[in-house]
C-alpha cells in the first residue's frame, strides 16, 4: 500500500471514523456501527476498503468477523508525514546555525 492510498481511503469521513473506532482494540461490525448515522451493511463496506487497502484486518470468531487496525498498514503514510517533520527540523537546524554564526561573529566583532 502507498500512503496516497491511505490518504485516499482515509480522506473518507465516514471511514476515518469507522477505522477511529478500531482504536480501542477489535471489534465485530456490529460494535463499530453502533451509534453510527450509516447502517452495518454501509459500515462493512467501508471495512472491506479498509481491508482491502491494507488498514485493517479480520478474523473470524465462529460466524462473527472481528476487525482490527494493521498497525503496518500505516507504515508508509507515517514515513511520507515524518519526512516533512525531517525537513522542518532540518530547515531549523540550518537557520539556528547561521543564527549562531551571526551573533558569534558580532560578538568576535565587536570584542
């Protein structure tokens, strides 16, 4: 899976709080849709996206499917996100330098 993929499925609202659900550990579909404004056959929809793009997983407990979050299935949309991190951090890094160097030689300057 790509993280344009997870952005995509994600960039769903109802999905996002379908797969937000699964924070808390996992659920039958029936315990994901409670409360929620779409109906069970809906919520199992959006669960196959889910599953299909990699963000979750299920398993069978007699007739019941249990879903759960596939941690790995965020991997690479963490590793996109963190890279702008990575760039911010370096961004600073080379102005808190030049900053540094800038005072240091006004400081020198002016001794």
């Amino acid at each position: 899976m790509t993280y344009e993929t997870a952005l995509a499925v994600l960039g769903d609202p109802t999905r996002r709080q379908v797969f937000e659900r699964l924070r808390g550990g996992p659920c039958p579909v029936h315990a994901i849709a409670a409360g929620m404004t779409v109906s069970r056959p809906a919520v199992s929809q959006h669960l196959k996206v889910l599953k299909d793009a990699g963000l979750v997983e299920e398993r069978s407990e007699g007739v019941r499917r249990i879903y759960s979050l596939r941690r790995e299935g965020l991997a690479e949309l963490r590793d996109w996100l963190d890279s702008f991190w990575d760039d911010a951090l370096l961004a600073f890094k080379i102005e808190a330098e030049r900053t540094h160097r800038q005072i240091k030689r006004t400081r020198d300057g002016n001794e």
